[in-house]
C-alpha cells in the first residue's frame, strides 16, 4: 500500500522512525537548562557595580559566574567511568544539569579573563543548525549550501581588508593557531615549491614574529620540522609593537649566515597588550627581501567593522594571508576562525594532493575566477566543520553596522576601564590610555618588589574568582600584573564594580 507514492510502514510491519519526536524532547528539556544558566548571568548582571560581597558567615559564597571547585571534587559530581548499559534521558539531563552548574558561566559580565566571552543568542541557534546538519564542508556534493555560504563569508572578509581580485577569499579553520600554522605551510610551498615534496632539502628556513607574538607559530614551526630555533623574535617598541629596523637586521643577519628567511608573522592585536604592528613599514621589508607577509589578526582583525578602530590596521591589504577569530571578539560560538587571502589558488598550490578518491574537481565557469569548491582540497584539513554558517549567520542577525557597534561598545569599555585605574592612586596602569585593543593591564598596589607585585597580583586574582570577578595576569618585568579584557557586551558599570572589588579585596586580605 502506497500513500502519495511512499510506502506506508505502519502497514508493512516496518517500525516507523520517531528521531523528530525524540530530537523534540530532549531539545526542549536541554532549551529549559540553557535558558535558566542564562537568564542567571542576566539577572546578575545589575549586581556587578558593587564590587564583591561576602556572607555575612565569613564563608565563601557561591557565584554565578562560577561554582569553583577543584578536579578531585568536580570528579565526583561528574561521570568519570561511561556505561555499558544505556542510561537514557533521566541520565542524559542530570549529566547536562551538572556540567552548567560546574562550568564558567561566560555569558556574566563578571567574566573578563580571556579573549573571548559568551556567545550571543543568534549564535545558539546558529550552531544547533550545524548539529542538525552534521556534514563534512570538505566537498562540495556533501555540503552545496554550506560550500557557498562559506565562499561569500571568507570572500566578503576578504574584500573588508582590501583583498580585491578575482581569486581573493578564504577558508574556515578550527581556530587561529590553525590558520598561522597553514599560513606557514603554504608561504613556504608557494615560495619553494620543491619542499612540498621534497622536505627541507638541507635549507635552514628562519621565520621572524613579534617579541609578544602567539605562541602558535613556534608551534606551527616545530610541526613542520623548522624547529624552534628558526623562529626570531623580533624586538618591540615600547607600545609592544614590532621594530621593524630590527626585523630587517634579523633578516640581513640570517641571509648572511647562509639561512633562508621566508616568512613574517605581524601581528594586529597582540594577546597580552593589544598591540598593533606597523603593517605598512613591515610590508615593504617583506618585499625588499621576498618573504611571505601574514597578519596574525586572531584577534585584533575585526576591528575593520569599526569606522573609528581599522586605521590600526593600515597596510594589512599589503598582506600575504590574514587569520582572524570571529568566535574571539565578534562573539561568534567557538570556534571560528578564517585564513583569509589575495589568491586562493596559492593556497591550493600550497595544499593540494590527488586524492581521487574524494575530490572530483568542478569545471570553472566562464563567468567565476574562483572555482574551487571542494574546500578541503585548499586546506590541511579533511574532516571540516562548516564554523561559517556560524559567522554568516551573526553577520545576516546584527549586520555590519551591529558588529560595528558591538566593536565601538567594547572599546569604550576598555577606555573607561583605564581611565578609572589611571586616576587611581592605588593603580598603576601598564597599558597606554586608552588602550590599543580590548585588554587593561595594570598594578595594584605596586611596589619596586617584583615579588611582591606577582603575589598580590595572583591572589587578588584568585580572590575575586569565588565572588563574581575571573580576570586573568601577566609577566612582566616588575612583577606579573592584571590583565582584563573586556567585549561588547561589558558595562561600564561592571568595569567600576571590578575597580571596587579590587580595592575591596585588597583590604580583606591585608594588603597593605
């Protein structure tokens, strides 16, 4: 029996799927969990202004932001053995429950300790639409809708920064250490292509980045057999911005010893200060000596939305290759990160292998310069979650204009927060006021021990956790001292709770 040309299972004895119903249960009961771990940070929110607050007991309070627990205790609360019999929906929700309950909740404005915070409501559902999807965008017959969304987001980035040819565009990739370090790869078997086959071949390859580069591009060259020792930082100004008269003696330096430098790493918003390399003055050394120019713009990139912040990154259509991280200061949910670049065909000169088996490339058309549609063919990745959908889908939400505002609203925050700790006699700011990017950096309490200045730093620090502030430190050399980042949607009356709290526990715990 046929109803509408289908089979009818019910009458063929073939049990019928019920995935919709079971997928509609458990997403309502997993929606009421989400929603009241939100709605918390929301309702705390009005609290952050006064500081911190202790129980009247003298006992350590519970946040909201977070229920700070050790690893031995979390382990208890939390599964550590999974079952061999199935445990189903009563299990499934208790194990959720708890996970919120003892996890960071990022989306409280009292969460200003790393360079990223909450995600944004259109961000849920943007990746619950990808769990639904749950595709491989690594060829185009798997993932059309996907492949194109990803193509027009990378490209319209592209083009932002001032990539404007035909193969301009990019790629998504699961994080901006992922990006540098295919930035890398590919510098390296554009410029000798003989390596992608080959190796090293005996050339003591050298690659310059800033003193207060990322980590991820040491990383980047001890994975692709460069060693540590290839990678020269470079020194910087005292705003932490590259020299680039230094950069081109290291270069004429390694050229004279007989080794090969190839690539440059700038970076536009350094991870401890903020700060900004001239992209104008490295380019042109890059091109006096034929190395590869890529902007480490993990983080600092999205400044281009912002009318009054992309002068900072003057020179950048100058680059090679650009990483940046919408899941960082645009709030796009982890991760999502892009290699952006003038030419996509280098980055499949760079990346290509003959894998039949997968890739049946597509015909360019007449009327398209760009043609690569299997996009795993342009990556080191085969295995790629489509991350974005995630940013197409928050741009098409906010818009340009909201990204900018969301931008303009950040910064504000961190030029108020370092405007309250400057005329602060207690503070010290470290940072230049205002700030270049997102981050606030300063002493409390400071003193000519370096010791001192680290310890009081690490335990107001630690202090704050349980009562509703995590900020994050860093060396340097007068002592470790704060560092608070702050995003688009931080009060300015959060920041002058945190100035508060600060003060607060410095006098609870007799800092003097």
């Amino acid at each position: 029996m046929t109803t509408n040309g289908t089979l009818n299972s019910a009458s063929n004895g073939v049990k019928p799927l019920r995935r919709a119903e079971e997928a509609e249960d458990l997403l309502t009961a997993v929606q009421k969990l989400i929603t009241a771990f939100i709605q918390a940070a929301d309702e705390n929110a009005t609290t952050k202004s006064a500081g911190i607050a202790s129980n009247q007991d003298g006992m350590k309070q519970r946040s909201v932001l977070v229920d700070q627990k050790t690893p031995a205790q979390i382990k208890k609360l939390l599964p550590t053995t999974l079952p061999n019999e199935p445990q189903g929906r009563e299990a499934f929700l208790s194990t959720i429950s708890t996970l919120l309950q003892q996890s960071v909740n990022t989306w409280d404005q009292g969460f200003l300790d790393k360079l990223y915070s909450s995600t944004t409501p259109v961000g849920l559902a943007s990746d619950l639409v990808l769990s639904a999807l749950n595709t491989n965008a690594h060829v185009f017959a798997v993932s059309p809708a996907l492949t194109i969304i990803e193509k027009t987001t990378a490209r319209q980035l592209a083009n932002m920064f001032g990539f404007q040819g035909p193969f301009a565009g990019g790629v998504s990739q699961p994080g901006g250490s992922a990006a540098n370090a295919m930035s890398m790869v590919v510098a390296r078997n554009c410029l000798f292509p003989e390596t992608k086959r080959e190796g090293l071949g005996g050339k003591r390859f050298v690659i310059f980045t800033s003193g207060h580069g990322h980590y991820s591009v040491e990383k980047a060259a001890q994975s692709f057999g460069f060693g540590s020792d290839a990678v020269r930082g470079v020194e910087v100004d005292v705003e932490g911005r590259m020299r680039v008269d230094a950069l081109e003696r290291g270069i004429v330096e390694a050229k004279e010893k007989g080794e090969v430098p190839f690539y440059v790493n700038a970076t536009a918003g350094t991870t401890v200060l903020g700060s900004f390399d001239p992209l104008n003055e490295i380019a042109a050394v890059c091109k006096k000596y034929g190395l590869w120019m890529h902007v480490d713009g993990s983080w600092g990139a999205p400044i281009i939305f912002s009318d009054k912040q992309k002068h900072k990154l003057a020179g950048i259509e100058k680059a090679d290759s650009i990483s940046l991280c919408p899941h960082k200061m645009l709030n796009v949910p982890l991760t999502c990160s892009f290699l952006l670049g003038k030419d996509l065909r280098e980055f499949h000169k760079g990346m290509t292998l003959p894998a039949g088996y997968l890739f049946h490339s597509s015909e360019a058309t007449e009327d398209e310069g760009d043609h690569y549609y299997d996009l795993a063919d342009l990556t080191p990745q085969c295995g790629r979650r489509a991350d974005s959908l995630k940013m197409a889908l928050s741009w098409i939400y906010h818009g340009t204009e909201g990204f900018r505002d969301s931008v303009d609203s950040a910064f504000e925050a961190a030029a108020h927060l370092a405007g309250l700790v400057a005329k602060n006699e207690n503070f010290e700011l470290v940072s230049s006021n205002p700030p270049p990017c997102l981050q606030v950096c300063f002493y409390y309490k400071k003193s000519g021990d370096s010791d001192k200045n680290s310890d009081i730093t690490r335990r107001i620090v630690e202090y704050l956790v349980p009562r509703g502030f995590m900020t994050d430190y860093a060396p340097g050399s007068e002592g470790k001292f704060f560092r608070v980042v702050v995003n688009g949607v931080t009060r300015k009356e959060t920041v002058e709770g945190l100035v508060k709290g600060i003060e607060q526990a410095g006098h609870e715990l007799g800092i003097a």
